[in-house]
C-alpha cells in the first residue's frame, strides 16, 4: 500500500462567510489584516483554530466581546488595532496612540467627555456592524 501525501489547505471563516486563504505564505496575522478591508470589526478579533476538516484546516476569526466595566479600554483596544492597517488620518492615529498611552499609565477613567464622543465616533466608524 503506497502512502499518500495530501497538502492542507487553510481556510478562514468568520460569523457564516467562508473566505478562502487569500495567499498561503501569509501568517494568521496578515490574514486577519487582508480580510479587514471588507470586515473591518475583524481586525482585533481573536483567531481560534486549526479545526482539522478532511483535507482542510479551518481557522475562526471570533470577534473579541468586551464587558461593561472595561468598556474605554476595549474602544481603545479596537480602534487601536486599525493604527496596524493604516486606516487612520494622522491626527486620529495620534488621538489614539496618546489613548493607548493612557491605558498604558492606568490614566484611562480620566479621559474628558470630548475625547470619549472622538473614541466613540471612531470606533462606529470602523469597527461596528450592523446588527
């Protein structure tokens, strides 16, 4: 009996969509990243896998949930993740490092109603889907 070698093949999914792996030398990471473009809310989700399936391994894009008593700090989380992509102007990416800075120094409950409605709009902006 002769052993047969078979190639995985990686394959990606997130909530129902199955999205094929775009190249095959990309890390998890970049992957994650080249989806974003289209599911923008992924680009700080957790990767969960490989699940072997036949011939296929299947990795799960999990949107991470954050809780109500670290609600600032998830925003900044989220948004944050884009300053990788080189989604944001370079005023918003300074507004955020300087949040993520915050967070860093444990300052984040101090942030003003101003900065709060920025954070918020952003992250309506780039990482909400609709319901």
């Amino acid at each position: 009996m002769a052993l047969q070698i078979e190639k995985l093949i990686r394959e990606f999914r997130y909530n129902s969509v199955v999205l094929p792996d775009p190249n095959g030398t990309f890390t998890l990471e970049q992957v994650r990243d080249f989806y974003s473009t289209v599911y923008p809310e992924i680009i700080s989700a957790d990767i969960e896998g490989p699940e072997q399936l036949g011939a296929k391994s299947v990795y799960v894009f999990r949107r991470a949930v954050g809780t109500k008593g670290c609600e600032l700090t998830s925003l900044i989380r989220d948004v944050g993740a884009l300053l990788h992509a080189n989604w944001l102007d370079s005023e918003d990416a300074e507004f955020i490092k300087e949040l993520q800075a915050a967070v860093g120094r444990n300052e984040v409950t101090y942030i003003d109603h101003d900065a709060r409605v920025r954070l918020a709009e952003l992250h309506g902006k780039y990482c909400n889907v609709a319901a």
